[in-house]
C-alpha cells in the first residue's frame, strides 16, 4: 500500500491527473455512503478511476471486491479502457452494467428453482425465430405486435412499438402494481390491455420462462428480496459499489443497489440530477433528491468546476438550468476562458434550416469535433439526405431505419407503383384504405379472386358489388393515377396527399389509432423534400434506398472526420467544439406533451440543458418561422438563453422578464383579465386553469400551499410561487 500523496506525487507525474479540492475529497472519502454531484464537464469519469485506484493502492482494498456499475455496455468498456491507461497493469475492479449484474443474480436463482428460462431480446423479424404451439413469435418485439394483432386486429406501427416498450419499461422500472399501470402516460390504446397479454403469454404461454432485460431487473430485485441466502452472497462479495450516472436510474435498480451495499454501506453514487432525462422509461431522479432520507449518515459533494466549456456557454447553462425547482442547489463554474456569445439563428422552414447547417459545417475545419443535435430521430433522415448531397461526411449515432421502412415511406411509393401498373391488385391492397373510394375488406378480397389481367379500377367497377357513393370516386381515382404516369415525384407526392386522400385518412386513422399526426405530416414533408431533388419517381425510389444504404454505412465512421448526428438524448457524455441544436420551436422543444406538467417541463429544460452543456466553444440554437403551411413559436427555451445574454430584450409573445428572488432572470406572460394575482381569490371548490397542467378544481388550502385536481390527478402548488409566475387564471 502507498500513502495518501505519494499515490497523489505518482498519478499527477506518469498520467498527468492533478485533483482539485472536490475532485480529492470525492477520491479520499471511502467509507459510508455518498452522493457525488458532478457538472457536466466536471472529470467524473477520471475521479471515479482514481478513486478506485485509492481504494486498491492506499487502502488495500482487493480490485475483484469493488463494483463499479455503469450505465451503458460502452460507458463501462470505456471506464475499463480509462482504467487501464491510468493504472497499467493493475489488475481491473468488476465494470458492468446493471443488467449483466442483474442477470447473474437470475441466472442462479432460476437454476436454483430449477426454472429454465429464454431470453427473447433481439433483432428479430416477423415470421423468422421460433414460435410458440399457438404462433406466438418468441422474440420481444414480434411477440408485441402478434399480442396487440389478436387483442385490437390492429397492426402496431413502428413509432407506436417504441411507445409501447418504453411504457412497459416505465411500468416495471417504477416497480408498479397492475393498479397502477395507468400512471404511465401513453398514445397507444389498450396499451395496460397489450402489457397484461404481454406478461400473461411470458410467464404460461411456453415451457420456459421468458425473459425481457427489465424483467432482469424486477425478477433480480424479488429474488434478493426473497432468497436471503442469495442475498448474502452477493453482499459478501464486494466491500465497496459504485454506481455512474445515478441520475437515469430507476427505482428497481435503486433497491438492489441499496439490498446489496445493506451491510457495508460503502456505496458511492454519482450522478447529476440537472441531466436526468430518461422519466419516460422509469428513470427516478427523485431518488438522488432523496439520498439523505435514505442514507441519513451520507456525504453530499459538489463537483462544480466544469473543464469543457468556455464561459459564455458554462454561464448562461448554468443559469438556464436554475430555473428548476427540483434540483440541488449547484452553480456550475468554469476557469475557461472566454469565447463568443451563444449564437441564435431562425430560419424560414425546417428545410432552409437543413440547408443553413451544411453551409456552417462545410466552413468547419474538424468535421469531428462537430455536431448537430436534435429532439426526434425524424429530423436525422433530412439533414442526412442534404449532408448527403453536399457530400459531407457523417456519423448517425443512433441508427434509426424506422423512417424508410415505416409505412408512411412505403405507402408514397406504393402509390407511386400504382402509376406504373393499375393491373396489381396486390398493390392496390397496401393502400385501398389510405385513400379515397372507401374500399372495404370484402371488396378488395373479391377482387383478389378476379385474375384476368386487368385494371383493378375496371375490375371494381365491372365484377364488385359496390355502394352508390364508389363509382365516383373509383374513376376519378382510375384516372389520376393514370394522369400521374411520368409525373415528378414532388408533383406526385402533393396529389396523392390532396386528390387521391391520403392526408384525409392519416387524420382519421389517427383518431382511431392514436397515431401522432405531426410526426406523419413532418415524415411527408421530408419526403416531398427529397423528392424535389429528384427528377422522377423511379430516382426518388432510388434515393431514398441510397440514404438507407448511407445510414448504415455511416455507423463506420465513429470517432473518424464526420459530422455527428444525435439526439439530446444520445449526446450526452459527449463533447464537441462547434455544437448546433436545430428544431427549437414550441411544440417540439419543448413539445406538447412537455407543457402538461411542471416535471414533464423540469425534464425538457434538462434535456435542452444537456445539448448545450455538449459545446465547447461555438454554440448555435437554430428554429425556423413555418413549418409546412403553420406558422411557428420560437421555443420558450430560446427566449430564456435571450433573456439571460440579454437581460433587456423583449419576449415574444408580449412577457416581461423580471429578476426574481433567486436573482434568476425569468419570462413572465402579460397579466390578462382572467389572471389571479392576489391569493385571497382562490377559494376551495374553484375552478381555475393552470398555464402549464391545465383545468383543475381546488380542493384545500392550507397557507402557502394550494392542492389543485387535475384530469392528470392532485397537485400540491406554492400560492407564492403561482402567483409570482402568473400560472393561474379565473375560468368564466
């Protein structure tokens, strides 16, 4: 064993690591439980090395009793990687992910019980794998899409299927009772209907327990619950547990955290909740808000100094994120020197704004140090078809094929095959139901009868029993498609949308099947983008083959000289020099659904926060005025970044922005006649309107506090605070 500075003298000299105040203390404070609060940019990832580096050099502590539980496969491979480059060939702790501890906890209490289990994650296909008696696919997400078939005789699409796994993650993360199901929020009808199959089919519906990776975490959790002698084991395994980014953990992971350091309590969580943003799959940042209710004896340290970012970046995030009320009270800082303002930029509409961003990263001089941020996966497949063109290289980090094989793409050019030949009715079959003429089940089946060659229309009009209203409609839409024979593509898309009514039946299908219309429309109009660089339907087919083709290679050029692509969600633990983070308008940053809650709208400030805390010197927000024919809002978010660099600027909408006593510069809307100022008019049995949740009715009072039910549930509220943001207004 070394002493205390000569382990210090020796890290600082051969790998260049030289600890600030906080960095030491969160080093050198070993035993009992704490809580290590770190900044974006703040060197976590170093201090946890080191600190498991003191552990086995200064304390003697043997490196197969420390585990260190990551969030992710890559952030545990890259905290080996880091270790061993700091510490060469000292013998490594147990890096891993929650789940493959969880899965050693399952794979022994199962063959215990004697249990056969399978897992059933993967990448399989419908109508590949093994099956069950009755036809049910073995593999997670074809298994959901049969259940959901048989129980609604609806298909699952594929934005719906991320829905639907991130609810049941929800569901089993938070540790919920069938009672409680409902707290989770989802578009997907019969959503608590699917995941009752789900789970029924799992655990009767074939000779082996199947397995998805939450219920690693729910049937490990039970079985340190129940199996003492199991328990035990694992606690006497380890003497000291760490635990990275804490702030994405869910309670289920939390409790067999907090089972398996029960006796030695030598745990060491690090996280951030100002970068919590993974609620909706059961992320619990509560829990680090919580940490000395549970672990009264805890030490709470404060890593602030962020090494990233220059200081007009570091400042204005900082006091961006302090608007959040549920959070520990940080103050980021950095020694970094000056660099520019936060750049914002609007644009006329989403495809001036993809155009703008090639020209800025074309000028770039490290493609890899640049990056372009975004809040849905669907604006990646935009700015990849104009990198494309202008042939600028690019990593997509998360490899979303949804958009080419979603049915909204393979309608368009099932439509467009219709112009081609009227003689397929196994065409007209993909798309009799996206478009006018109202062609039922029966019809289109008799059809399918009739083989001789001719056109389906003709056929339907000639050999099917059809109501009054379709003859009309059948030869008008005969003879469009004829029409559109050698039609460009953009010209082609925009009449299948109006004369053919396909936007018309989007809307109904998304009344009956709960699909997302912005998101539908935003896919056509990428489409009708792509089309307008493309002189026929065959090339448009051609290109938007060509971008999947891209997409997939793109995976080749991580770490190389390409431009990164991301989500916020996918971008944090990253860093770039020049960051631009597009679509910042209301409705998507922060979206609708963001605006239901104040925790909904906590998250999203969290998650812009993260895209901005990824820059190091050159930051740029970038929104767009139109958005097909709708006029746009800049986002809230941007109005408060203005705010902040410039106290004095006006905000849209007619606010006004005050310094609250926090010293916070904030956005307030302009008081209207229905607005409560004064808390003697609120009085129980009210009806009021929150800007931010909605209609509610109070239900008590008690000093400062206001319980208000929403449609969503009760609310306990600040009155001063309430009032102070003019939250609250009179209904009638």
């Amino acid at each position: 064993m070394k002493d205390e500075q000569a382990f210090l003298d020796v890290v600082r000299k051969e790998a260049g690591v030289e600890l600030n105040a906080i960095q030491h203390q969160a080093v050198t404070t070993t035993e009992g439980p704490l809580l290590l609060l770190a900044v974006p940019g703040s060197g976590k990832t170093t201090t946890m090395i080191m600190r498991i580096g003191y552990l086995i050099q200064v304390k003697g502590a043997s490196p197969e009793r420390i585990k260190a539980v990551t969030f992710s496969r890559a952030s545990a491979q890259d905290m080996k990687d880091r270790y061993g480059r700091l510490f060469p060939g000292m013998m490594p702790p147990a890096f891993s992910t929650i789940h493959s501890l969880t899965y050693e906890i399952v794979r022994e209490h199962l063959r215990r019980l004697r249990q056969p289990f399978q897992l059933i994650e993967g990448e399989g296909k419908d109508g590949e794998g093994e099956t069950s008696a009755d036809g049910v696919p073995l593999q997670k997400r074809a298994m959901l899409r049969e259940l959901y078939r048989r129980l609604t005789s609806n298909v699952l699409a594929e934005d719906q299927m991320e829905e639907v796994t991130a609810y049941i993650s929800a569901v089993k993360n938070r540790m919920l009772s069938r009672e409680h199901w409902s707290q989770v929020k989802t578009d997907v009808p019969q959503a608590d209907e699917l995941l009752q199959a789900y789970e029924t089919f799992k655990e009767s519906g074939y000779i082996k327990r199947l397995m998805d990776y939450d219920d690693m975490l729910t049937i490990g959790e039970q079985a340190l619950a129940e199996d003492e002698a199991l328990l035990r084991r694992y606690q006497e395994r380890y003497d000291y547990i760490l635990t990275d980014e804490s702030q994405d953990t869910s309670l289920v992971q939390h409790a067999i955290m907090a089972r398996l350091s029960a006796k030695h309590r030598n745990l060491c969580v690090v996280g951030d909740d100002d970068q919590s943003i993974y609620s909706w799959r059961g992320a619990e940042p509560s829990y680090l808000l919580r940490f000395r209710d549970i672990y009264p004896e805890a030490q709470i340290l404060y890593m602030e100094q962020n090494y990233r970012s220059s200081q007009e970046i570091v400042e204005t995030a900082a006091r961006f994120i302090e608007r959040n009320r549920q959070r520990y009270p940080k103050r980021m800082h950095t020694a970094n020197p000056s660099a520019e303002p936060i750049r914002i930029h609007q644009l006329g509409d989403p495809y001036e704004q993809a155009r703008y961003v090639v020209q800025q990263v074309q000028q770039a001089e490290n493609l890899a140090e640049t990056a372009v941020l975004y809040r849905n996966n669907a604006s990646s497949i935009l700015l990849m078809h104009e990198l494309d063109l202008a042939g600028v290289p690019f990593y997509m980090k998360d490899r979303d094929n949804r958009f080419f094989s979603h049915w909204v793409t393979q309608d368009i050019l099932n439509f467009m095959r219709m112009t081609f030949t009227d003689r397929r009715p196994e065409l007209l079959e993909r798309i009799h139901l996206r478009m006018s003429g109202y062609i039922s089940k029966h019809q289109m089946a008799v059809l399918r009868q009739i083989d001789n060659g001719e056109s389906v229309f003709d056929n339907l009009l000639t050999h099917v029993q059809l109501k009054d209203y379709q003859p009309k409609l059948l030869e008008e839409a005969r003879d469009t498609f004829r029409e559109m024979k050698g039609m460009p593509p953009l010209s082609a898309i925009r009449v299948i949308r109006g004369r053919l009514g396909y936007d018309k039946a989007l809307e109904t299908m998304c009344k009956r099947l709960g699909y997302r219309k912005d998101f539908l429309l935003a896919m056509l109009g990428t489409l009708e983008e792509i089309a307008g660089t493309q002189e026929t339907m065959e090339a448009f087919a051609a290109r938007l083959q060509h971008l999947q083709s891209a997409l997939g290679a793109s995976r080749a050029r991580r770490g190389g000289q390409a431009v990164t692509l991301s989500t916020f969600h996918s971008a944090k633990g990253l860093e770039f020099e020049r960051v631009y983070m597009v679509d910042l308008i209301e409705g998507v940053v922060p979206s609708s659904a963001d605006r239901e809650s104040e925790d909904l709208m906590e998250e999203a400030a969290r998650l812009f926060y993260v895209g901005m805390t990824r820059a190091k010197r050159h930051l740029e927000l970038l929104l767009y005025r139109r958005n097909e024919e709708t006029k746009t809002e800049e986002s809230g978010f941007v109005s408060r970044v203005r705010g902040i660099q410039n106290p004095q600027a006006e905000v849209p909408g007619g606010g006004v922005r005050v310094s609250g006593r926090s010293g916070k510069t904030e956005e307030l809307p302009p008081i209207g006649p229905r607005t409560i100022t004064d808390g003697s008019e609120l009085s129980v049995g009210m009806e009021l309107k929150h800007r931010l949740i909605g209609r509610g009715e109070v239900t008590s009072l008690e000093g400062d506090t206001v319980e208000i039910t929403f449609s969503s549930g009760p609310r306990k509220l600040s009155v001063q605070i309430c009032l102070e943001k003019r939250l609250l207004e009179r209904l009638g």
